[in-house]
C-alpha cells in the first residue's frame, strides 16, 4: 500500500515537473518612482502569473476581508467597494453585478487573478496604470494617462463636438425628418447581462443598426442617426445632446431588461417623469441611472432641483412622448410574443434632456432565460425592429 502511494506521488510529481512547471513565487509591486511597495504572492505555470489578490490591494492600502461563509474578498477602495467571488465571472460593485471580468482561483482560501486581467482592473475600475515586468517579476505603477476613469472635472469636455461636426457637412434635404436612435449603454457599461452571459449593449447596438436599416430602406422621408455605431461608451447627457444639436425629430433609446427575478417577462416603453409610475419603473430607472457612476456623478445630484428643472423643460413633450410610447406598445404587442407590461414613466437621466418625443424601449427581459435567447435571435430583433419603424412612420406622418 505505502509503496502505491510513494509510487503514485513520484509519478504525480514527475507529471507536475514536466507538464505543467507550476511554482509560487512572490512578485514585487513597485511605485512609479520604481521603489518596492511590497511583495505580493503569486503562483506562475508557463508564461502565466497569478496575483494574490488580497495581497495586491492590500499592498494598494484598501481595506480587504475573506469572508470565508459567503466565500467573497471584500474590498474597500475608498469611494468604491468590490466584492470578488471565486469562479465568477462579475465583480459586484457596491453590491451591484456590473463589472465583467475574469474569474479568479480559489486556493487555500485565497482568490488568485492572472496578471493580464489585475492589469485590466487596475486601469479600468482603479485609475491606476500598470507595466508587468516578467523578467523582474514586477508589477509597476505607472504614470496614469487618458484612460483613466472620466472624473467630474472632464465632464466638461466635449467629446461629442467632432462627430457634431461631421454631421454638419450633411446636408439635411427640405422635409427630411431625422430620428436618433440610441443603442443603450456601451464600452466599459455593459447594462444588463443575461444568465447565458449576453449584454444588454450588444443586444441593444444590434437592435438598434437594424432599426436603421429598416427605417432608411422603407421611408424615403425619414433619415436616422445613432449615437453610437460600435462597442463604445457614451455619456448619458450626450447621448440626448447629439438629438438636440441636431434638431432631431424623434429620440429613441433602445435597451433590455434585468430584473432579481429570473421569471419577469415581456417588453415596454417609458417615457421621461420626475416620478416613477410603479415600483418596478423605480428599480428601472435606478438600474439605468446607476451608470452615471461611470461619469464621474455622485447619485446625490440625481435627486435635487437640477431634476424639477430638466422636468420642467421636458414637459413641453411629454404628451407627444406619451402618444408615441403608447402607439409603439400597441404595434409590439401585434408582432412580440411575449406580454405588453404597457407604457410606463420613471425618472430615467438619458431622456431628461430630449427636446423632442423621447422614449425608451426595453426590448424584453434579460434577466430571463428564455427571452435572453430570443434577444439574441435575429426573427425576434426583427419583429422588434419591424414594430418601432412602424410607429415612427405613423407618429411622424401624423404629426409634420
Ligand atoms: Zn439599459
């Protein structure tokens, strides 16, 4: 029996030295100067390197606990908390599921992160960039660049101003109507993501390229613009800004739903109110707002007279913007399979500015593993697509 197990643990051994040369070895985390702020505990297998991280944010001076039960590394950054989970492929950000990432390792109850994706981390979410050195088996910070995360100082910057500009150059022909459709979310801001790991940005960019399409094949009249064509981030404020600047006819914001439960179903339309109509439009509104954090706001500024103001402005359309929602919901129910939850209202940042009928589409419940597949399926797009272009014709129609 002994000589079984010496025997298996020589061959173990063997097997380990000649596949798979996995070794621990601390690496050295070094300040911008190149001055060592302390080592850090990894494990390195063949060109890749795997951080320990309560060692990485801990040497960072966050606050770090192991909550052994809940198996979570809890992290205090300062103005942001990160929960880590082993396996998982989100980072809860103050206790919200928004950051994709990559899994870490649990060994010997310690998370470990290759070192490619604590790089990414550390420049997306921290502001903090960073050089791996295999050779010296250091990670060094270095001086941050325009990567860093947008803060309130570079809001006003203009970062719309040269697609703006391009715009002017088209012409916009006598009775053209134009419409902005917005695929919501994009970049760094993900939005919903389904059980099956689909993005509510790209299900929201695809939706949205074919609205386009279909608008400008079937009504010669009506030209569209998106305020953004690929997997970019966008502001909320210039998402609206672009409608505005160029005196669109029509701004529709095109998303998917998630909800806690797995079992919320169907699609809706809202339109822009300081209240929400429905506890469910709160949770909303919360959930689509919540990206402000990535624009530098604090969510306090969301709640005081800046909103009367905004409301005030918009109220000009709001019973355009209710027509139009309630005849898009009409022509869906007639094309979706799934049930109309109607028009609702609820404070959402990205239509408070619109100076023209504004409403935002949630195209189907994310959340929920049956609509999360039709949200990806092209017949389901389409019906969608098929849905709005109509109204839109008919709304315009009506109303020029
Ligand atoms: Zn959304």
């Amino acid at each position: 029996m002994r000589k079984k197990i010496i025997k298996a643990s020589v061959f173990l051994l063997i097997l380990i030295i000649t596949t798979s040369p996995l070794y621990a070895e601390n690496i050295g985390l070094v300040d911008v100067e190149g001055r060592l702020l302390n080592e850090v505990s990894a494990w390195q297998s063949e060109g890749s390197v795997l951080l320990d991280l309560r060692d990485l944010f801990f040497s960072l001076g966050f606050d770090v606990s192991w909550q052994e039960e809940t198996q979570r590394l809890e992290v205090d950054a300062g103005e942001d908390e990160y929960k880590f989970r082993p396996g998982k492929s989100l980072v809860a950000v103050n206790g919200e599921n928004l950051v994709p990432f990559d899994p870490p390792h649990l060994h010997q109850e310690r998370l470990y992160l290759e070192v490619n994706a604590v790089e990414n981390f550390m420049t997306e979410e921290l502001g903090k960039n960073t050089t791996w050195n295999p050779s010296r088996s250091q990670l060094q910070l270095v001086e941050a660049d325009e990567s860093e995360p947008v803060d309130a100082d570079e809001r006003s910057a203009d970062p719309v101003a040269d697609f703006l500009g391009e715009m002017d150059d088209e012409e916009r022909a006598e009775g053209e109507l134009l419409v902005v459709i917005d695929p919501g979310h994009g970049g760094r801001d993900p939005g919903a993501i389904g059980p099956n790991g689909l993005m509510e940005k790209e299900v929201a960019l695809d939706i949205s390229h074919r609205l386009a399409d279909r608008i400008e094949s079937e009504y010669e009249q009506i030209e569209t613009h998106l305020t953004r064509e690929e997997d970019v981030f966008v502001s909320l404020e210039d998402r609206t800004r672009i409608a505005n600047e160029l005196n669109a006819d029509m701004f529709i914001s095109i998303h998917a739903n998630g909800h806690h439960s797995q079992y919320a179903r169907g699609f809706e339309v809202f339109t822009l109110s300081g209240e929400a109509s429905d506890p469910s439009a709160e949770e909303l509104a919360e959930t689509e707002n919540s990206v402000l954090k990535y624009e530098g706001y604090d969510a306090d500024e969301l709640d005081d007279v800046a909103w009367i103001l905004h409301q005030l402005r918009a109220t000009v359309h709001t019973r355009d913007s209710q027509d139009l929602a309630r005849q898009m919901v009409d022509l869906m129910e007639d094309k979706l399979p799934v049930p109309n939850r109607g028009v609702k209202q609820a404070p959402l940042w990205v239509l408070k500015d619109a100076q023209m009928p504004a409403v935002l589409v949630e195209a189907g419940f994310l959340s929920n593993p049956q609509e999360e597949r039709r949200l990806q399926s092209s017949d389901y797009q389409e019906s969608v697509v098929e849905a709005i272009a109509k109204t839109v014709y008919h709304y315009l129609e009506n109303n020029h």
